[in-house]
C-alpha cells in the first residue's frame, strides 16, 4: 500500500483519533467519530475503548472505506456502558437516531403495519403504524400494507366494526356511508346493541390470534339454525360471513404447526452485496415476507452483519419469543441484548433439521434471488442512465436525477414534487413534497409554481445538508418550453450550473410521442430511435405524476374534511362538537339563528352573535 503523507487528512485524522487513546479506559462504551460540521460519521461498540480505537491510529492496515471515514474525523465522542451487552443496545439506538454514513444501514427498513383494536366502549378497527404508543390491543406485524388493507376490509364487511376516528364517532347523528354499504353496523346512532358489538368484537379478536375455524364453526352452527326455523336472510347473511373467512384463511398460508410467534432471517452475499430475507410468522401464520439490502458491509463478517441487523431491527419493536437464522450467531451476548425490555423470554437459534430448516432454506433462496434481481435491474439502470448522458452530450456521467411535477385543481390545492433516481433505482427517502406559498402567484400560473419549487429546492433548507440531499446531475421537468424556460432563469438568478430537461406530453396526451427540450436544444427533440431510453423517461415522469397527484388529493381531501367553524375565535373542540351534535352539521349551524346557536350548552349570547356574523361574513 502507497505510504501516506504525514501532511494529508488521512494522517491529520488518524493523529486527531491518537489524541483521544490516551485518555481512554479499559472499558465497554460506545464511540462516535464526526466530521467538521459535526456530522456523525460511524457509530461503534467495544469491549475496550481504548483497544478498539486505538485500532484506528494505523490507517495504512485499513480498508480504503475506514480511511476515507478516518480522514473525515475532526472530533470524537465516547459513552462508557456498564456491559458489553449495553454497549450493544446504545449503539444500534444511536444508529437509528444519526444513520451515519460509514455504518450498515437498512435500505428498506420501516415500520410494519398492525392491525389496531382501540380501547374504547365501542372499539374502532383501524391500520396502525409507529410506535405503539396508543391504548388497546395490537395484531402484528403486517409486512405488505395491501395484506392489511384487505384483512380489515374483510373483517369489516363480515363483522361490520366501525373504522371512524373518535371524534368522527361522538360527533354522528345519523349513519355514514359506511352504514350504507354494510360495512359498519352505525353503533354511534345505536343501531346496535353494545352486547351485539362486543361481541362482534370478540370474534375478531379471536381470528386475528389465529382461530379463524373456531369462528367458523360457530358462524355455521349459527346458519343452519336459522335455516332451520326458515329465517332465510339471516342464513344468507351468515353464509357471506363465513364465505369471506375462508378467503381470507385461504391467505394465510405455510403454517408451521406447533409454532405461533417466531421471525426467521437469512443472509445471502453476491458480488459484495448483502440481502436478509425475512419471514415472520403471528398466531401461527404466515404474515409476510421482506427483503432487506444491506449497505456499507464490505469489509464485515458475515455474523458482525447479522449482529447488527438484528439489533438495529429490533429497535423499538416487539420480538416474538423465536428468532430462528441461517448461520450460527454469538449467541449469548446477542440474545441477552435482545432480552431487555422484552416481557418473554427470547431463543436465538439456527436449525439443523426439520421445517423450521426448511423455512430458512426457502428464505435463503428468496434472499439470493432478490440480490440477482438488484444487481441486473441496477445493471439496466446503469445502463440507461450512461444511454441518457449520451444522447445528452453531458460531460459527466449520471448517478442522481430528481424530476419535478405540480398539480392542482384550476388553481386550488396547488402542490410541487420532487422524486429522485439513480443507480439503485427510485429513492423514495428522497422524495419531497411542496406545498405553493406564494401569494404573488396567479391561481393556475404553472410557470410560477416551477419557479417557486425550484427556488425553494436549491435555496432552500435541502441545500444545508448536502450529503443526504446532494445537488443532481440532471433536473427533469414535466412539461415543454414554457415550464423550461421557468427552470432555467431560477438556474441563472442562483447560478446554478445542473443540466436541464423538460418533457412535453405528445399529441393527444399519447405516451410515445413526447418532445424533449434542453437549453441546447430550444426546438425540441424525439427519441424515436432510442426506445429504452424513451420509456426509462417515461417511467421517471409518471413516478413524479404519481407522487404529485397522491399528494394533491391528500391535501384536497384534507382540505374538504375542515369545518367552517375551525377558524371562529372563542369556538375550540369542546364547542365545536357541541354546536355538530346539536345541529348534527357546519352547514345546519351556519342556517340557525343567533337565539337557536345561544340554546347550545356552553355558548353564551355574545358567542352566538360571533359564530352567526363569521359564518354569514363571506
């Protein structure tokens, strides 16, 4: 290895880490390393802070990853723990809280979903995610959101559990829509008896702990009886009950008997990259799959990967009592790390035999099979971003391109979005959403509304940290010469020196037949002869269409949900749901008179002359 140069960063970083050696205990703890902005470069653990970090003081027998993290070093932090075991823990914590760069990091980590039963006379079915900060009782973890979306929506139409928030609950003086399609039994206008709906309540509970035949059998015994004194409806009504059941049972596939809880992960590599396959099984079934791809694990072992993964996985969630892997761990000082704070006990292990061998086995094919996936689409991506460059004469090669869009409703609700690509396909962690301020801009004007956004993108907040959110080697634009030229002059205002591209739809909206426009070339352009080129753009402008209507009609739905008595001094939540349960709408309010308002509990005779003069004031 070529020898360094006392007077490099390499060599300043490595002196700047030996200052710190000296000082340091025999002891377990966390350190940290940032950079001169006091960013935090990488997060580690030791049973020795002094050897361990004294192993950084040689950079010359380190890989080219750890130097670059080393000459980057101004300053470091330490943490002494009581135990390698807290050593452990903290450092996964301080993981999740700073994502620092020259850490492994999850690509795909999230929050899964779970199906929430809230504590309430009248408990609301509902999709939860987050921490489970909420009262009531969770059904979980759900790895696909559209499994989830059907379970409740299954459970709805054969139990007919209400789905509104609390306050949508209380405020109801007559049955919604939900009613109406029979998908809720409208327990807040009491078209059901509390008993009823307890226990409907009940048997809810009982499949989503997996008893799905108990409810079944129950629900069948029920339908011959009726059939049996001819209350026909009743029967058929039950019929459907159990029929959507067994659709849904019909999803719950590779059980493992004798198995309720337990998760199994296995790790696959291929050409320096790392995959861990996920199956997690709840009350006995199977409730998704996940792949995760794992970043910065170059120079790790292949158990140091899976240390912590698990740990940094686990944060925050709760472990069921079986964690089942595809190679042999440290198996005590990891499983007593993953102990604390669980109400269970937790058994780390890896079978030799038998189906919970079989389920890793299969998990291990699915994980090397998603890495082969990654590593031809990132090929394919390589390939069209190397094809663009080309056709646009760039001078540097491309590996970050954002694409803008707006939407709005002849001027309303107007909104901008920003998605990014790259090698690894869409970065959707990147994606930004903005909302249009400006009050100097004409309702529909989208040539303001590009400006705007642009200004905001490059001057704005995403400017200050470059490293999450770096300047693109190319800006994409949905629209011809118009949303162009608007680009452009925010380039000049801010001398911003990022190629421009701007998409126009083509004849009749037709997809296949759209011009292309850049600063060289004002009159446009076709990419006839150039078809994968053409629909790798095409996929990036719908992705940015996407994301901008989704957002649009969020805000527009939010927007129809406000209330014309939200902006009313003197008239806070407790009033409002008075005047919505007397009048039974905003609308009923606003047509009542001063005297009718002053009879609602709570409202005074100067408040009621102030709601009827802010409701009749437009």
């Amino acid at each position: 290895m070529t020898k360094v140069n006392p007077s490099t960063s390499l060599a300043i970083g490595a002196q700047t880490i030996k200052s710190y050696v000296k000082t340091l205990p025999d002891k377990p703890g966390v350190y940290r390393m940032l950079n001169a902005k006091q960013k935090v470069l990488y997060v580690g653990k030791a049973l020795s802070l002094k050897k361990r970090v004294s192993n950084y003081t040689l950079p010359n027998k380190l890989p080219l990853r750890l130097q670059r993290m080393i000459s980057e070093t101004t300053r470091m932090e330490f943490v002494i723990t009581p135990s390698e075991v807290e050593a452990l823990l903290l450092e996964a914590n301080l993981i999740k809280q700073y994502d620092p760069p020259y850490n492994m990091r999850l690509k795909d980590d999230k929050f899964f979903a779970y199906i929430h039963l809230s504590d309430h006379p009248w408990p609301r079915l509902s999709k939860y995610r987050g921490d489970r900060k909420e009262s009531g009782d969770f059904f979980g973890p759900f790895v696909s959101s559209g499994a989830i979306d059907e379970v409740i929506i299954t459970l709805q139409k054969t139990f007919k559990v209400r789905s509104c928030t609390n306050s949508y609950f209380k405020a109801r003086k007559r049955p919604c829509l939900q009613y109406h399609i029979k998908r809720c039994s409208a327990p807040c206008v009491s078209k059901i008896s509390e008993n009823s709906y307890q226990e409907s309540i009940s048997q809810v509970k009982t499949i989503l702990v997996g008893k799905t035949q108990k409810v079944q059998k129950s629900l069948t015994a029920s339908m011959l009886q009726k059939s049996a004194q001819h209350n026909y409806e009743r029967a058929a009504l039950l019929r459907d009950q159990i029929k959507a059941l067994t659709k849904l049972q019909a999803h719950q596939t590779v059980n493992i008997a004798g198995l309720k809880n337990a998760d199994f992960f296995a790790l696959a590599t291929l050409n320096e990259q790392t995959c861990i396959q996920g199956f997690f099984y709840r009350n006995g079934s199977n409730y998704g799959t996940h792949s995760f791809f794992i970043q910065g694990t170059t120079d790790q072992s292949r158990e140091d990967i899976f240390e912590a993964f698990l740990l940094q996985f686990y944060v925050g969630k709760e472990i069921p009592p079986y964690v089942f892997t595809n190679f042999p761990l440290k198996i005590p000082l990891l499983q007593q790390a993953l102990q604390q704070d669980q109400p269970h006990k937790i058994i780390l292990a890896t079978p030799q035999r038998g189906t919970k061998k079989s389920v890793l086995d299969i998990a291990f094919k699915n994980a090397s099979e998603a890495l082969q996936r990654q590593l031809l689409s990132k090929k394919k991506e390589q390939e069209h971003l190397e094809s663009l460059s080309s056709i646009l004469d760039l001078s540097r090669p491309l590996e970050r391109i954002e694409v803008y869009d707006n939407s709005h409703i002849q001027g309303t609700n107007a909104i901008g979005s920003m998605i990014v690509s790259g090698l690894h396909g869409f970065e959707k962690k990147h994606y930004r959403k903005f909302n249009i301020k400006s009050k100097e801009i004409t309702p529909g004007d989208d040539f303001a509304m590009m400006a705007e956004v642009l200004k905001r993108r490059f001057q704005g907040s995403l400017t200050k940290d470059k490293e999450r959110s770096p300047f693109p080697d190319l800006v994409v634009i949905d629209g011809g010469k118009g949303q162009l030229s608007a680009a452009q002059k925010v380039f000049d205002e801010f001398n911003i020196d990022i190629p421009l591209l701007a998409i126009a739809k083509g004849v009749d909206r037709n997809a296949g037949k759209e011009t292309f426009f850049t600063k060289r070339s004002p009159q446009g352009f076709k990419l006839d002869q150039q078809v994968g080129t053409l629909h790798y753009l095409q996929r990036l402008r719908d992705e940015a269409h996407r994301f901008a209507i989704t957002f649009h009609r969020a805000k527009r739905t939010k927007g129809l949900k406000k209330s014309l008595l939200d902006n009313i001094d003197g008239v806070g939540a407790a009033r409002k749901r008075a005047l919505l349960q007397h009048f039974g709408s905003a609308v009923a309010v606003k047509s009542a008179s001063i005297e009718d308002i002053q009879n609602v509990e709570g409202i005074s005779k100067n408040l009621a002359k102030k709601v009827y003069l802010s409701l009749h004031s437009s």
